[in-house]
C-alpha cells in the first residue's frame, strides 16, 4: 500500500484500516482545507491573513492524527509541538 494513505474507515470486519488511494486522499484533503478557509473567512478582515494557511495546515494535520487515533492508530503526541502551543 505504498501508494495510499489513510482514510480513516474500516475497511473489512477484521478491523482493519480503509486506505484511500493517494490521488483521492489529496482529493479529500484539499476539500476539507477548502472548508477550513471558509470557516476562517472573517479572520481575514482583522489583518490575520498571513497565519490563517498556517493555521488551517495545523488543524488538518490535527484532524488526520484525531481520525488515526480514534480508529486504533496509536500515533504519539509530539510533546516539543504541545510546549510551543503548536
């Protein structure tokens, strides 16, 4: 499954992980990213421009570790990330 990243469905009744091909995952991602700048459509007028694509990156990364771990992905906390307050 190299080519494939993680969707964050179960895929058979064993458990296992549902993997979206690569070119659907980066489908999926830019639509969820595209959401997030609608939601962050009004910090834009407050002069905030220049951190809204930089905090959109960090909550899809967020999203994606949430989706993980809520499916049994046991992926560990980056501790120097949460020190920052990043």
């Amino acid at each position: 499954m190299a080519d494939t990243i993680h969707s964050g469905m179960d895929s058979d009744k064993s458990g296992g992980i549902h993997w979206l091909p690569d070119k659907e995952y980066r489908k999926a991602i830019g639509q969820f990213s595209l959401q997030m700048n609608a939601v962050f459509e009004p910090f834009m007028c407050y002069g905030l421009q220049a951190f809204v694509p930089g905090a959109i990156k960090e909550i899809v990364r967020l999203a994606e570790d949430f989706s993980l771990r809520t499916r049994g992905v046991d992926k560990p906390i980056d501790i120097e990330r949460v020190r920052k307050g990043v």
